[in-house]
C-alpha cells in the first residue's frame, strides 16, 4: 500500500462512509473517508436524470433503475467504479462495473430470507460472498463461500476514526486480508457496502 494521499481509495481495507443529510433528498450522496488519515478519500453519488428523479415522487425508488459512481476524492475526481440496477420487481440484480466499463460482478438479493441480506457474484456466477446481517442493528458481515469472515459493516466502529461518526446516517468497512484470494475483491465488497444502503435498504 501507498503512503496516504498517493495511493488509491481501491488500496485500504478500511473506510468510514458518511451519508449527506437533508430534507427532501431525490438521490443519495456518500463522503468515503480513510479512518486512519480521516481525509475523504471517494464520494458515491447516484447518476440519474431528472426524469427519474421525478419519477421518484410517485414510484418506489426501489424498484427504479439507479447508476452509483464512486469518484476518488470528490465528484470532479476519476472514476473508481460504478453500481448499476434496472427495473426490479421481484429480486434485485445489481452489476458493478470498472472505471473502464467492465462489468466485475453483480449482487442478487435472496428471494426469502427473514434477515436482510443478499449473494455477490463474480461474472462467472461463482459465490463471492454473503452479505448476513440486519438493517435494524446495521451490523453486517461479508461471508466466503466457505464460511470464512471476508469483513464488516457495523455503525459501532471503536477505533481511531471514532470522532468521524457526528450522526447516525455514517457506518464503517472492514475488508479481511483473507478477500484478497479473490480477484477485484475490494471494490466489489465496497460496492457491497455501499448497495446495502443505497440499492437493498428501502426493499427489506
């Protein structure tokens, strides 16, 4: 890993994302900071046109299409990646993309499950991981497909960022050395991250 400052967002394992807040809100907006520097390091912003964002008014924004860019730094930086969803109706499918448009893998939700959560996949339709857990006590878990911990997303973040949590709409991502074996790993577990409150929320 690079020194902080040089290297990409794409390089830590961990991250505190802090929700922009206000009344009203047609689309999401995420600061993605580096706990350890506690300097933004990337922002996710939802894409659409405003066509959709009107369409919001009188649709469930959940079974609507949503593009999330993920930018280094701020809106005006290079792209790091993109989350995608069509229409949904039923089950949700969710691609993510590369900064050059390559589609890395893809999220379903599960079709019945009495806790929230839903399967990463890579493009090949093998299993990444399952994300477990609640929204009610925002704690979730990246599980293998052999049950090995991949990492975390939990409100309860103990650790030197601590001051970066002013508000309840801010959560921390832990990615585990052991996710590595996978290839693009971290920006799909990010990207993960990232649907479990932009994409999946509202629909559980």
């Amino acid at each position: 890993m690079g020194t902080a400052g040089s290297s990409s967002p794409l390089e830590l394992r961990e991250f505190i994302v802090k929700e922009h807040v206000g009344l009203l809100k047609l689309t999401d907006t995420y600061d993605i900071f580096n706990p350890q520097t506690q300097q933004q390091v990337a922002l996710a912003r939802e894409a659409i046109g405003d066509g959709m964002k009107f369409l919001r008014l009188l649709v469930n924004k959940q079974m609507m299409p949503t593009t999330v860019r993920v930018t280094e730094r701020d809106e005006n930086g290079p792209l790091l990646f993109e989350i995608q969803r069509g229409w949904t109706f039923l089950r949700a499918k969710v691609m993510v993309l590369d900064a050059a448009g390559r589609e890395l893998g893809y999220f379903k939700s599960k079709l019945f499950s009495l806790v929230g959560g839903f399967l990463v996949h890579d493009m090949a339709d093998q299993l990444v991981a399952e994300v477990k857990g609640d929204w009610k006590g925002w704690n979730f878990t990246f599980v293998g497909p052999n049950q090995q911990e991949f990492g975390v997303v939990t409100k309860k973040w103990a650790g030197v960022a601590k001051e970066l949590f002013t508000s309840a709409d801010t959560y921390a991502v832990s990615i585990a050395p052991l996710a590595d074996a996978v290839a693009n790993s971290r920006i799909l577990l990010l990207a993960a991250a990232l649907a479990i409150d932009i994409v999946f929320k509202e629909a559980s």
